[in-house]
C-alpha cells in the first residue's frame, strides 16, 4: 500500500567563469509546488556570493525566485534546500467518462486550456513525429487513458536511455532519429502527440526518488547529479475527463506517484528551467549540478514499488 512520505531535498548549482562576472539577473525554478498532492515544509535558499533574492508567482503558477547580484564574482553557487510531503495517491483511475473523446474536441475551442494545447518550441508535429506515431501502432481509440498509457509503454520501448546523449537545446527530431535521449525527450515526444490528439498535455520538471542508484553519475538534458541515488528528472501530465490532471512519467512507463516531487509546470522545459539569466562578463562557463533525495525514517518509501530511472 501506498504511503505519505517526506523527502529532504538539496539541489546545488555550481557556476564557474572564466573570467569575472560583474553583475547577473537570474530566474530560479526550484521551490517545489503546493498543492493537493504535496506539500512544502521547509525551504532555503542560499547564493555564494550572496545576493538579493525575491519570490514571485508566475504564470503557470510556478513560485520563482529572482536573483540579482550587483558585484564582481568569478563563481556562483546556488544551493536549494527542501522538506516535502508527497502525499498518497489514490488507486490509478480505471478509465474516463464515459464520451471522453467528444468532452476532449470541446476543449480545442477553450480559451481556459490554450497554453497546454498549442504546440511549443520543444514539442511541435513534424513528418518525423508522424511516421513515429505510425511505426507505434498507438492511435487515439478507445478510453483515452489507456491510450496514453500505452504511448507511455511504447516510448519506453522504442527509445534508449542514454545520459548527455542530448542537449537542453534538443528537439524532439533527435530522439526521433537516433531512438537515444533522457526523460526530458521522453517528455517532449509524449506531450507533442497528445496535443495532436486534442489532449491538453504540460510538462513537469522535479525529482524522482531512485533507491538503488546511490553512485549514478549526472547526466542529460534532465540535469541533476547522482548524489543519493537521484537526479533532476521530467515528465508529462495529461488533462482527462474524469480523471483531471494525471501524469504520465515515459522514461519508466509508470504513472507519477509517491516517488515523484513536483517542482514546476510550464509547457515545456524552457517554461521551467531550474535557471536561466543574462549576466555581463564570464566568458567560457563550466555548469555542475548536484542533487541528493532523502526519505525521512519516519515516513518511509513503500518498499514494494520498483525503482525508476531518473
């Protein structure tokens, strides 16, 4: 049976110039979501040097903190500390309403779910995508639910996981040539196609918890390091009638449970990038990105379920 459990998070972003930086604006994602399903007992965040730091809400209400750091520096460190109750899930829904495609095609013509339609930079339709579709035998018959999860199957069977194989920059032709990507281009490939069906489909930036990888090394567009046996890890969800908003994670062929901390939704991975700024001066700039996740002894992982990739 499934459990509430906390997590203790540390993500830490290590920025190194190659010469001084003298002032920098930065956007930050990585304060988890409140909602329902989770919840956030504590937060920190600490810059060296330090800097002046301020939420916001944006406008997939996602919190964002801005950074700004008015002064010479040759290295940046950002470290992002969190406590998080994921709380149980209830049983896997069964199927939609009944007339869930017909409730679906309504949707085209709201203003309510335009964002999560529209196709975006890193998941748009191309021919490539098209003969993928048809190469999976996975068409949009039947109860939706179980046609999206048997795209997430097939994603995880036609691609190869592969650390650094691709870039924050890659499209979805990439892994659609080569069949080689991380969760990022999982993501992007399953969000295209739901939206040529009509689904409303987000992409979800955060973490899953991974048991077993306590030595993985970092790697891919995902990001993340392999402290603790997780990393930085994406995935979908889609909107369904009945249902409501239900996640999909392709890299495992599983659907987002009690192992997955939402961090930020947007419409892709440029909505919801951990940072992204403009700074004057730097040079040639070296990234690393490390991330530990730890479950609290006192609300502990059901040992029953698998573990994913990340």
């Amino acid at each position: 049976m499934a459990k509430n459990v906390r997590y203790r998070i540390e993500h830490v972003t290590k920025y190194r110039y190659g010469y001084p930086v003298r002032n920098c604006a930065m956007s930050l994602a990585l304060k988890p979501l409140e909602d329902h399903g989770q919840r956030v007992s504590a937060f920190r965040l600490e810059t060296e040097p330090e800097g002046s730091v301020f939420e916001v809400t944006d406008a997939f209400g996602n919190a964002r903190h801005q950074l700004h750091l008015n002064r010479e520096h040759q290295s940046l460190f950002i470290t992002a500390r969190s406590t998080v109750d994921v709380m149980s899930r209830d049983a896997p829904p069964e199927g939609c309403d009944e007339g869930a495609w017909a409730t679906i095609r309504g949707w085209r013509d709201s203003f309510h779910h335009r964002d999560f339609l529209d196709h975006s930079g890193l998941a748009v339709p191309s021919p490539a995508l098209e003969r993928f579709v048809q190469r999976s035998g996975v068409t949009p018959a039947g109860d939706p639910l179980a046609v999206l999860r048997r795209l997430s199957g097939a994603l995880y069977e036609c691609f190869e996981y592969v650390p650094g194989s691709t870039t924050i920059s890659s499209t979805i032709e990439h892994i659609l040539d080569t069949g080689r990507g991380v969760c990022q281009d999982y993501a992007h490939v399953m969000i295209a196609i739901a939206r040529t069906w009509g689904i409303p489909a987000r992409y979800v930036s955060g973490y899953v918890h991974d048991v077993t990888a306590a030595d993985s090394a970092a790697g891919g567009a995902g990001g993340g390091g392999g402290g603790r046996g997780t990393t930085s890890h994406a995935w979908v969800e889609c909107l369904l009638p009945g249902p409501g908003w239900t996640g999909f994670d392709p890299t495992n062929a599983i659907l987002a449970d009690e192992r997955h901390v939402r961090v930020a939704m947007g419409r892709d991975y440029q909505d919801v990038s951990p940072t992204r700024g403009v700074l004057f001066g730097g040079g040639d700039i070296q990234l690393e990105v490390e991330v530990s996740m730890e479950p609290v002894p006192e609300h502990p992982v059901d040992s029953s379920y698998s573990t994913p990739r990340s």
